[in-house]
C-alpha cells in the first residue's frame, strides 16, 4: 500500500512540473510556454519641461492630445500656459535694451569727458613749455624775476602731474562703470533667453510619427492620466508616442525554461485579449545574468525579447501575450 502512495506522488509531481513548465510535444517538436507583454519597438517618452530659473515649480496644462491619436512628425502634443513665460521674456528684453542704451550714453559722456582732459593735458604741456622758455632766460634776468619762473616753472609741472594722474584715475574708473552696466547687461540678456527658452518648452510636439499613450499618474490619491487644466510637476512623465508600426513582446523567463532558449528561435505569438491573433516572431534578445526573486534568492528570472512580424492595429502596448517558442528536437 505504501508503495501505491509513493507512485501516486511521484506522478502528481511529474504532471504538476509539466504545467508550469508549459512545455508540450507534438511531431518531434517541442513549445515553451511563455508569459509577457507588448511593447513598442520604438518610442519617445513626453515629460513635463523643466525650465530655467526659480518660481517654476507646477505648469498648468492647457491643451492636450487625446490617447490613441496618430500624430505627425512635428504636431502638437501638449501645451501648457506660457503667459508668464512670454510676459518675463518681454520683462527681460525691455530690461537688456535699457542697460544697452545706458551703455551707449556712458560711453558717449565718457568720449566728451576724455576729449575735455586731453584739451586740459594739452594746455597743461604748453604751460611747462613757456616755463621753461622763461626759466632759460634766467641768465639775463633780474634774481627776482628769475626765482618766479623757476617757480612758475615746478607749479606747471606738478600741474601736468597730477592731471596726467586724474586723466589715468578717470579712465579705469570709466572702464569699471562700463563694465558694471556690461555685467547687468548680460544678466538681463540670459534671463531674458532664458524666459523666451521657457516660452518655447511650453509647447510639446511630437519628435517622430506614431501613437499617443497617456500615462496614469498618482493625483488626488489615486491613478489616472493628466486633464486638460490639471497643475503637473516638472520631470512628470505624462505620455508616450509610440511607433506601432514595429512591436516586440518583453518576456520573463524562469531559471528552470532558460536553458531551452537560443537566440533566433521561431516563436508564435498569442494574445491574450485576441485569442484569434496569432503572430510569427523570433526571439532576439536574452540576458545572460538572472535577476533574483524577490520571493527567495535562490530563484532567479532572465530576460527575454521576442521580434513581432509585421505589424497590426490590435497591437497595442502592455497587452499581455502568450509566447510559444518552438524547438526541433531532431
């Protein structure tokens, strides 16, 4: 009897590991039963801009593509109110013109200021000179008279002196003023490429031909895909645009189903909310290191990918797929 109950587990086992396994034979050839999903070959993943400068924290949406609508290369994907944005950069360029023309007119100040203390230079030159035409007549003149062009002479001199210091002093102190309204200048030119930037990354279009999917999103306690007038964060991911011209099914695989995989085995391809719609395909891609479990440390999953052929409307993206990957045994 005992033995009776030894052989009935021993075949309980077997038939269990067969389903789950999902291996099945038929003409000498073998099929793996795998679970997965579809995904696009190719995609462009929307997010919400992140702009320059502070104060720009939530963007309020203000135009927004429905889900499932083909766009075009360059159409509209979302848009969000940039009126702040248009009104800052209109702010900042008012702000760079008016240190351009502060610039032009210091300049212009500094340009008569310089020509009046060359003039004074000049004059100040011919003083020293007739000086010192006087003081060479000295030889012939009275001592009194000679002793006031010597003096004459030394107050020209430290005359021109200290004009030539005040010119050169004049001169760096224009240079520095210039320079202070050059420096406010470009500040207010950044903010104002900056604001203008913004404006620009309020609308979204599309970078390549393909399909709208809404991502869901936590809001108000609970998921679900961004509105029209809703307030989003920067960095938000709100939509994908998809290419469904080329689909790919994404495949976990058990570490016991791994060692009959091969890359460039023929597989056909199910899904599961299509019964109907089968698929030819092959698998492409398959991870070397398994990731572990988070159920034991022991069991580890690979990755697999599987090519699609062709292309079809009811291909649509996170729609779960059975997989079966054919194997001869011959």
């Amino acid at each position: 009897m005992a033995w009776r109950i030894c052989a009935l587990v021993v075949v309980l086992v077997g038939a269990l590991v067969a389903t789950v396994s999902g291996t099945v034979e038929a003409n000498g050839a073998s099929a793996l039963r795998l679970q997965g999903s579809i995904e696009p070959l190719r995609s462009h993943p929307v997010v919400v801009p992140r702009l320059a400068g502070s104060g720009t924290g939530t963007l309020v949406i203000v135009r927004l593509v429905k889900p499932g609508t083909r766009v075009k290369r360059g159409d509209l994907l979302i848009e969000f109110d940039r009126q702040a944005q248009i009104k800052n950069a209109h702010d900042r360029q008012a702000e760079y013109r008016d240190f351009v023309e502060q610039i032009n007119r210091k300049r212009g100040e500094q340009i008569t200021a310089s020509a009046h203390g060359e003039a004074e230079l000049e004059m100040a030159k011919n003083a020293v000179r007739s000086a010192e035409l006087e003081v060479a007549k000295n030889d012939i003149s009275p001592p009194i008279t000679a002793e006031q062009n010597r003096l004459s002479l030394d107050e020209a001199r430290a005359r021109l002196e200290q004009l030539r210091r005040t010119f050169e002093l004049r001169r760096k102190a224009d240079t520095a003023d210039v320079r202070g309204l050059e420096i406010q200048r470009d500040r207010a030119m950044n903010a104002w490429k900056h604001a203008e930037s913004n404006a620009a990354k309020m609308r979204v279009v599309s970078p390549i031909d393909g399909m709208v999917v809404l991502k869901s999103t936590w809001k108000n306690g609970t998921m679900g895909e961004v509105q029209e007038g809703e307030e989003v964060r920067s960095g938000l991911g709100i939509m994908d645009v998809i290419d469904s011209s080329a689909m790919r099914v994404r495949v976990r695989v058990n570490q016991a189903d791994v060692s009959g995989l091969r890359v460039g085995q023929s597989a056909r391809i199910t899904l599961d909310s299509y019964p109907t719609r089968t698929f030819t395909g092959r698998l492409e891609q398959l991870s070397q290191i398994g990731a572990i479990s988070t159920m034991s440390n022991r069991v580890r999953t690979f990755l697999a990918v599987f090519s699609i052929d062709g292309s079809d409307p009811h291909l649509m993206p996170d729609l779960a797929a059975a997989i079966d990957v054919l194997e001869d045994r011959r």
